[in-house]
C-alpha cells in the first residue's frame, strides 16, 4: 500500500470497531473515522480542491484536525498545517508565500486561493458528499509540507511524498516494536513532524493513538495512562519527561508494569534523565528517536537494553542507510577519533524544500540528507552523536559541544533545566555561559554547580560564568532555542 490512507481504508473493513483515535473525550472508531475521512474529501473535491492542490490550515489536538489531515491526502492534495495560535497575520503571510491553493478555516485576505470553513463531526454527520472521484494517492505523490523550528535558521517547508510518510511509519513501527495492541499517549502539537508522525504511524500499525493537549495539566496525562487496563506507550519529547519529573517527582514507578514502552524524539535526551528512567521503569523499553523533519526516524535506541553508550543514537532503522561524510559530503571511515557529519539515505526522505530549490541543494543531493550533527559509526555499527556543526563552541582553538555541559549540570541535584551558550571573551575568543534554573538555591551558587562540574567534566568545559534564571528558552515543541541566545 502507497498511502496512510489505503491503511485506513484496510483496517477499517479488517476491525471496523477498534478505537484509532482519542482526544478530548471524543474516540473514533476506524470504521467511523474512515467515514468522516471520505466525507469530508468529498467536500474538499466539491469545493474545488483538485489533485497536487496544496491545503493550508491549523492543527489542533482533536479528532476533527485527525479528519482533515486524512481527508486532505484522500482528496490527493497535499497539507501543511501551521500552530493553532499562530498570529492571522503570519498565517496569511506563510499561505502567500507557499501559494497556497486552499485555505481551511480563516479568510486569507490577498490570497488567490479557495477559501473553506471548517466543519465538526456534527455536521460530516448530517451531509452527504460526493466520493464517486476518490482514489488512493500514489507514493509519488506529495502529502505533506512540514514546517521546521528553525533554532538553528529559517524555517522552511519541507515537502514529503506518500511514501516517505508510510517508509516513516514502517521505521517507528519496527524499530520501538509497536504491536497490534499499542495504545500509544501523544502529547505534542499535530503541527509538528513528532506528533503527526505518530497519527499516521498509528493508522499504518492498526492500533489507538491518544491525543493529549500538550503537557499543560499533568493530571491528563495520568489519566490518559489509567484510560485503559492493559499496557500503554508513550511518546514523550525530553521537555515533556523533565516536565513529569519536576511536578510528580518519581510517580512514573507506579506505571513500571504498565508502560510498555517510551520514546522521545524532537531532542537528545540527557544522559542523567535517561539514568533516572531507567531506574523508574526498569521493565519500559526506552527509545531515542533520531531524525529530523527532513529524514525521519532514521536510527532508534534502546537505552533500557544496551546501556554505557553516551551520545548513542543506535543502528539505522529498517528503510535507512547512515552515512559519516567530510565538509565536502564525501563519506569517510568514521570513529571517535574521526568524527564527520551525519548523511540519511532512505525512503523517508523529504522531496525538498517547498519552493526553495537553493536551500535543497545544500542538504539534499541525489536522495541523501546531509545533516549538520556532528558523530560517527562504532565498529559495532552503533550510531553516535557529539553535537551539532553550528552549535560547537570554539573556546581558545578547544571545540566544545554544549550539550556535553548541560548533560553534566543536569546531573547535579536541585538543577531542573539548563543551558550552555557563548560569550565573547578577550583572550579566548569565546567562553561557555551556564544558565541554569534551579529548584533549591542552596546548591545554586556559581561556586558549588562550577565545584560539581568540575568533577564530572575537564577544565576546558567548564562554565566562565554560571548563572540563575527563572525559565530557559525552548521552541514550541520543547528544544532548547540557542538562536534566542546567541541573536539575543
């Protein structure tokens, strides 16, 4: 099968009764969701959406945005899908500049596009559309326009094909062992690629997904792990787990029978929250989801099973090849001493930039994903990562990875959160700044926090200057925003 769709469709006729989504307190069936998905492409196609059109609209954490997304690919158009709370005026000014032919829920004032109201399942329910033109889409085609965070640049559209999505799925699939019974907790934005990689993984697998609304109410989130009796998984950013372990502490043991599995993407997860999991859900499968919006979950780790790998992102998942190339993007023999950049080939891999064929020329080059993430490749074919090309600070000649910093501070008692940025410095060119939010001042002094770093750490790496804040710079999805800092 080419589509997220055609899977769909399958199950549908195979489990008509099985829930596929929930979210806020509304759950669908496959056989009712495929339904809804029809009707609403039928409307879509009545409205004047034609095949390669592109639909643009919000996300929201809700069957109804579930429908839409679907709705959109059956009708052959392709979606891209901006933050629910983004400002009308950036919503119009990132529809003209996609061209966008379809414009779902907002008027957009000076665009040259259909403009569509949106419809809750209410009314898909008492209309009838016409769906006598309905086909699958073909894995050629266009699906998606994913947005990137831009933390480390512009944000661009990344344009990914029907079959990249169904390789993405197939790769989330294998590589954290999804079974036909996972019922899998999502908290994220459906914006964002994490997120609605997961619906349609779900929709490929055959199993639930449950959408939370974000990490806002900790109190959702348990509720969503004690919805049902049997074992549940979760897909939780490493924002989300450092959330769950400021506000409850170590509550996650009480689920250590029940969790089947976690994984965390959109971030690498620091080594001492990765300790800490393990010892909380000693029988969870733990993964690290490794990829990007441009290449997809191209390599998964289990750190529960193969522990004493720091910075290991493990072996490339089932439709994809990791290359180690040099600034010139000609693969190397990588190890630890010979570190180059990472290279994704595979079938998940994004078409391109929408409508910026300079930017896809300088990451995509005959289907590989050049990266600008620092690793190598172990003799054991264990990936691994030391930092990001951009964001290795070069203090006095000495290249230091920030992220080996926050690690380390993360592990010393009574720091909740943490990042390592430059600053200038006459003699060094630069040095490290350690802004760190604390939850006991008593062991936030400069002194005490550069004392245990400096145990845990070599001289070169530690901070010049330490300093307290009340709250760290991330993106909407949880990264840490290093471009707030350095442009700041």
């Amino acid at each position: 099968m080419e589509s997220i769709v055609e899977f769909l469709d399958k199950h549908s006729k195979d489990m008509p009764d099985k829930a596929a989504v929930i979210a806020n307190g509304n759950s669908v069936s496959y056989s009712l969701l495929n339904t809804y998905v029809n009707k609403y492409a039928g409307y879509l196609i009545s409205c004047g959406v034609k095949h390669g059109d592109l639909v643009i609209t919000r996300a929201s954490q809700t069957v109804e945005y579930a429908v839409l997304y679907l709705a959109v690919h059956l009708a052959g158009a392709k979606i891209a899908s901006l933050e629910k709370n983004t400002p009308h005026n950036e919503f119009i000014s990132v529809a003209m500049k996609l061209k966008a032919d379809c414009v779902i829920g907002e008027e957009c004032e000076g665009c040259e596009s259909i403009h569509i109201d949106s419809l809750n399942l209410l009314e898909l329910d008492k209309k009838e559309f016409p769906v006598e033109r309905l086909k699958f889409p073909k894995g050629t085609d266009s699906a998606d326009i994913l947005f990137t965070t831009g933390t480390t640049g512009t944000s661009k559209g990344v344009e990914l094909s029907h079959r990249a999505l169904v390789a993405t799925a197939e790769n989330l699939i294998r590589g954290c062992k999804y079974s036909d019974n996972t019922f899998l907790i999502v908290p994220g934005p459906l914006n964002h690629a994490n997120a609605i990689r997961k619906l349609f993984t779900t929709i490929v697998n055959g199993s639930t997904i449950y959408i939370l609304n974000g990490m806002s109410n900790i109190r959702e989130f348990f509720e969503a792990l004690d919805y049902q009796n049997g074992k549940v998984a979760c897909c939780l950013p490493p924002a989300a787990i450092r959330t769950i372990f400021t506000l409850t502490k170590d509550k996650l043991s009480d689920y250590k029978e029940k969790i089947d599995f976690i994984e965390s993407a959109t971030a690498p997860l620091p080594e001492p929250d990765k300790i800490r999991l393990s010892k909380l859900l000693p029988y969870t499968r733990l993964y690290n989801n490794y990829g990007s919006s441009e290449s997809a979950s191209v390599c998964i780790y289990n750190y529960n099973e193969v522990r004493g790998k720091d910075g290991c992102i493990g072996k490339p998942t089932v439709n994809a090849e990791i290359l180690i190339v040099d600034d010139q993007k000609k693969a190397i023999a990588s190890s630890k001493d010979n570190v180059g950049l990472i290279a994704c080939k595979g079938d998940m891999n994004m078409k391109g930039y929408c409508n910026d064929d300079v930017a896809t020329s300088e990451v995509l080059v005959n289907g590989i994903v050049y990266t600008n993430d620092v690793g190598y490749i172990d003799d054991e074919g264990y990936v691994y990562i030391i930092g990001r090309k951009g964001d290795v600070i070069n203090v006095g000649g000495i290249k230091i990875a920030p992220t080996e910093v926050e690690s380390a501070a993360l592990a010393i008692d009574g720091v909740d959160d943490c990042i390592c940025v430059p600053i200038e410095d006459k003699i060094t060119g630069y040095a490290l700044k350690l802004l760190v939010v604390c939850n006991d001042k008593s062991v936030c002094s400069e002194k005490e926090i550069k004392e245990q770093l400096a145990s845990m750490l070599e001289y070169t790496k530690i901070p010049k200057v330490v300093e307290k804040t009340e709250k760290i710079a991330r993106t909407y999805n949880g990264k840490l925003d290093r471009k707030f800092y350095v442009n700041g």
